[in-house]
C-alpha cells in the first residue's frame, strides 16, 4: 500500500463523501476554512491499494504549539477507515506516525466518529447493550492513549453526546416522533407569524448581532463576524452551509393576535351570558366559573401582547429576525452547527419552527441524518445545560454517544511538557498574579 498527500480537493472529497463515517469536519473544504486562522493549516492524506484506489484518508490540522513551537496534528472526527478492519487500521496508523514525524509533530489527535454504547433518549445505557470496547482495546494496544469518558459538554474539541435524527421516515412520522410539547410549540410558532427563510451572507451581520444577544444571555463567548463569513464563504459556493432566519412577521402576528383576542372575548361574552342563566345548579355554575377565570386571564395577556406588537410593527413594518442557524451538510448527513435567539418574543417558538424547517428540507433535499451537535452527558435537571438537552430530545433522535478521544504520542518528552508541566505552569503564574493584586 501507498502513503499519499496533498490530495485534491475533488478526489479527497469524493472518498470522503461516499464513506459510511462521512462528516463535514472530514472534508477538504473545512480544512481551507480552518486554514484561514494563521494557528492552523491542513493537509489530505490517504492511503492507496496496489490498484490506485483510496481505502483510508485524513483531513489532517496542523496546529503550533504555544511556547513548544512544535506541532500537533489534528484529525477530526477521525481517520477516514475501516475501524473494524485491524490490519488496515494498523497499517494507516503506522504510515500516520511516519507522517507526523517528518512534520516534527508531537502528538496525534482523533476522536472518531464511533459510537461507544447505545443508550436510550434519556441518557440511559440501554439494558443489555454491548460498550464498543473491542476497538478501545485495538486502538490502545496500538499505542493510542484513550483520554477517558468525559461527560462536560466543552471537556474535549468536539462533543461526546448529542442527538441524531434519521430523516429517512416520512415527514408525518417525523412529527409524530417529536415529543408532544416540540410539536405544540412548532404549532404555536406557525400561529403566531413566525417565518423561515433562508438568509445570504449579508445577513450574517444580523445572526452574528443575535449571537452576542444569546452569549451575553447564556454566559459564553461568541465567534466575531468574519469566523461565520469566512464559514459561508468557503462552505456556501458547495452547499455545504446554510443559514435560516426566523422572522417575525409583525403585520401578520398583529393579525392573528387580533383575531385570537376577538374570540377569546366572544368565549368570555358566551359564558358570562351563560352564568346569567338563574335556574343553574351551583355544581353548574362553578364550572363556568372555573372556565371563565383562565379566559379573563388569557384576554389580559393578549392585550398586553397586542399592545406591545402594535409598537414592534410600527418600529419593523416588514419584520424583525428573532433567531437564526446555520446548518452544514456532506456525504448523506446534516448538522446543525450554530444557534442565535434574540430576547423578544421566545414565547413565539421560534428556535423548535426553525429546527423543524431545516431538517425537513434536508431531508428534502436527500439527506439522511440530522445532527443537532452537542449535548452534555449530564442528563439531570441540575446540569446547566438542561435546558439545551430537553430542547434537542424534543424532536425524538437517538442519543449518541462517542468512544472519545484518543492521543497517539510521538514525541513523549514534548508531549509530557505539553499536557503535565506546561499546565501547573500556568497555575503558578496565575497564584502569583492573584498574590500580587
């Protein structure tokens, strides 16, 4: 077999694409958007049979070490391979320890795109289920250091956990499948005026801006504007990324408020002629009582709603946006990368209607999977991220589970200062500072 580099942008992709374990951080597109940060550049390697043909590749990042200034290499949801054919794995494995070593790096990095064990929508190892730990044992007894089973949702470069959804089923089955709120709440969203468009590059202006919005909100730091430009710029010609706004259509959600209020007080108006009836039992009369109160309730809350939307259209007649998601797309799957949501209006649902129009329309347009991307392995109330777990749960995917990450280590000595003195270092440094203030 033949070690190869610098493959084409075309030849790379295709094998790329047609694997069973395609992923768009595998692609050559995401190593030149990758490569536009001055920290990284990038290579695709692979290895050929004795006909020519590609049977294991990489997108390989090449990142310098601080302070070190010797790299690691970088591969992204893992080697493009066969994890199950041992000889083959050997074989690249030994071919990636040569390559590294003529770019002097220190270590190698892969968290393969492999699931560990099966576990139900809660979290839960599914009875019976069987841990992958036959290729955790093949890897290790190849030199890979395993860097344990984190569960923090920022504790490794790409998540752990998340929800996949098969998008093969019919798009009614598809609904049926999410929880009964997600689709209530999509509901209310279409009620409500909510739209979905697709957006160019210059509204990326306007997600970045709400990005800041649910950074500040949520307690996380957000990309600048030019890391989602350059994104859309490199993956957008392919079709690789999208970008979905949600807007509101404040002229239409006036309308429909109106509407609502206008039968909300013919409600109200039909039971308290109803209560006026004198030959009602009390048993009778309480249960109007009962039903009259949630109305009155309900028309207080309108109104206060269609007096503070009689404003947001006098301010934004042709809408204003409420939130937004990129979406990215290679091989058979789709992924859903980033999020925005404005503060205004959240009770209209905007955030489960967007997510619902992105990935009918990928499937739509062919895909398979739905990828919603990161959740934390923490499934109790008490996670800080919860919040964002029930929300993804919602739209019924399989919880997934990767077997992590993986180091293989080439140089031990600038490994060993990289992940053990370098660290306490910094602790030093940092106690020192605080002393001095």
């Amino acid at each position: 077999m033949k070690f190869v580099t610098n493959l084409s942008a075309e030849r790379f992709n295709t094998f790329a694409a047609s694997h069973q374990k395609n992923h768009f951080l595998q692609s050559y597109e995401w190593g030149v958007f990758k490569s536009k940060s001055p920290d990284w550049s990038f290579d695709t390697v692979g290895l050929e049979d004795k006909d020519g043909n590609l049977v294991a590749g990489a997108l390989v990042l090449i990142r310098f070490l601080p302070i070190i200034k010797r790299p690691f290499l970088y591969i992204p949801r893992g080697y493009i391979i066969d994890f199950n054919d041992a000889q083959l794995l050997q074989t690249f494995t030994e071919a990636m320890r040569q390559y590294a070593k003529s770019k002097k790096a220190i270590f190698i990095k892969i968290d393969p795109d492999i699931k560990y064990v099966d576990r139900t929508v809660d979290g839960e190892k599914v009875e019976g289920a069987a841990p992958n730990n036959e290729l955790l044992q093949t890897l290790t007894n190849l030199g890979y250091r395993h860097l344990g089973f984190t569960q923090d949702f920022d504790s490794s470069i790409q998540p752990r956990y998340t929800f996949r959804l098969d998008l093969t089923p019919s798009e009614k089955d598809l609904l049926q499948g999410c929880h009964s709120k997600t689709r209530y709440n999509i509901k209310v969203a279409q009620k409500k005026g909510i739209e979905i468009v697709e957006g160019n590059r210059e509204d990326l202006k306007t997600f970045e801006a709400i990005m800041r919005v649910t950074g500040e909100r949520d307690g996380f730091l957000t990309r600048p504007l030019s890391y989602f430009e350059d994104m859309y710029d490199t993956l957008a010609p392919n079709e690789m990324c999208k970008l979905y706004l949600a807007k509101l259509n404040t002229k239409q959600a006036l309308a429909n408020i109106e509407e609502e209020l206008a039968q909300t007080e013919q409600s109200i108006s039909n039971l308290q002629a109803q209560l006026q009836n004198k030959e009602l039992n009390e048993k009778k009369r309480q249960k109007l009582q009962n039903k009259l109160e949630p109305e009155a309730n309900k028309l207080k809350n309108l109104t206060q709603q269609k007096e503070e939307l009689q404003k947001l259209y006098e301010e934004h007649p042709t809408g204003i946006t409420m939130s937004g998601i990129i979406a990215t797309y290679f091989g058979n799957k789709s992924w859903y990368l980033y999020g925005a949501s404005d503060n205004v209006y959240r009770e209209f649902m905007p955030n489960y209607y967007i997510q619902w129009q992105a990935f009918t329309e990928a499937k739509k347009a062919g895909y398979e999977i739905y990828d919603f991307f990161g959740i934390s392995g923490k499934t109790d109330e008490s996670d800080p991220l919860y919040g964002l777990y029930r929300f993804k749960k919602g739209f019924g995917g399989d919880f997934t589970e990767f077997i992590g990450e993986f180091d293989y280590v080439i140089d031990p000595i600038g490994y060993f200062a990289w992940t053990k003195l370098l660290p306490q270092f910094k602790k030093f440094k940092k106690k020192l500072r605080q002393k001095k203030h």
